[in-house]
C-alpha cells in the first residue's frame, strides 16, 4: 500500500516487481461487522487499475494478483478480523 485510506481519499495500492510497479490501483473499503469479534465482511471496491500497456497481454494475471493481495491485506492490514472479503474491480486502464 502506497497511502491513503481517508474518507475522501481512496488507499492507493501497487503491485511491483524488481523492474518497477506492475499495477496501481485506487481503492476504497467498506466492512460491515464487529471487529474485535473478528467477524468483518469486508468489500473493497477497486475504482482505478491502471497496468503499463506494455503487460497487457498479463492483464488477467495481474488482476488476479491484486484480487488476491486486496484479500490477503484484510482491513488495515489486519487479515484476521475478516469473515469474508469481496474485492469489486473496474475495467482495467491500460497507460
């Protein structure tokens, strides 16, 4: 995660290789639970992804990456206190 996360600013998150940044995606999460009971239903929803032109043929995997990261990542980081996670995603921007 990059930054961000305030209520008018969505988390920013990237996916990055040795070669620089795969993906960069803009972020908001909404949960819906207790969380000292653990029992988060988390969504994320995805406003922005935006991969290098260059690896649009990698497209399909990097989003199945970002799925899986946004996931694994939790609420603030936490992946315990999460029931479920829901990870809603646009159409990919290609720049």
């Amino acid at each position: 995660m990059f930054g961000g996360g305030g209520p008018e600013i969505p988390y920013v998150f990237g996916l990055a290789n040795a070669s620089g940044i795969l993906v960069e995606a803009h972020a908001r999460s909404e949960s819906i639970g207790e969380y000292h009971k653990k029992n988060i239903d988390l969504t994320w929803k995805v406003s922005r992804a935006m991969i290098p032109r260059e690896l649009a043929d990698d497209a399909d995997v990097l989003i199945s990456q970002l799925r899986e990261a946004l996931t694994s990542y939790g609420l603030l980081g936490d992946a315990e206190v999460k029931k479920s996670v829901r990870v809603v995603l646009p159409s990919s921007q290609f720049v």
